[in-house]
C-alpha cells in the first residue's frame, strides 16, 4: 500500500502535526515502510499459534497473605465527625 502526499497531509491534519512541504516525501517513505511491514505481518500463518500475554516466561512473585497491622477503625472512626454502622458518613454533594 502506498499513500499519496495529500493522504499524507491528511493524517498529518488529523493527527494535529505540522509537516512541511520538504518533509512530506520522508514522512510519506517512512509511512509506506510501515505499512510494508504490517503486510509481511499479516502473511505469517498464525494457526495454531496461542496468544500470549507476555514474550517471555515469566513467574509472578507472590508473598504470603499475612495481617501486618492492627485493626484501628475504631480509633480513626473516633475522630470522625460522622460515622453510623462502621461507615463515614458524609454530606451530600449531588442533588
């Protein structure tokens, strides 16, 4: 697939760049060689293969699921100017 320089000057537009008039043959060589390489993607039989979620093998490192800190709600609740059933109650800021 090969763009025209108007195509060229279009998506420029659209993408909100400024392209010169001496940079829109490089944009537009630069653009057709992706394009090139999306092709040559496209024709790689692909059955069979499954998707990955990642390149590489990689483990995720877990830790154990421990408690580190004590249950404070009752003394931060404490200070709260509202509190009703273990919740904070607010004031209303949408009618």
């Amino acid at each position: 697939m090969s763009l025209s320089n108007e195509q060229v000057g279009r998506i420029a537009r659209l993408a909100r760049l400024e392209i010169s008039a001496s940079e829109i043959d490089a944009t537009r060589n630069k653009l057709d060689g992706i394009f090139e390489l999306i092709e040559q993607m496209q024709a790689v039989d692909t059955t069979g293969v499954a998707p990955m979620s990642h390149p590489q093998e990689l483990a995720t490192r877990l830790r154990t699921d421990t408690v580190t800190e004590s249950d404070r709600r009752a003394a931060f609740q404490a200070t709260a100017p509202q509190t009703e059933a273990g919740l904070y109650l607010v004031p209303k800021v949408i009618e």
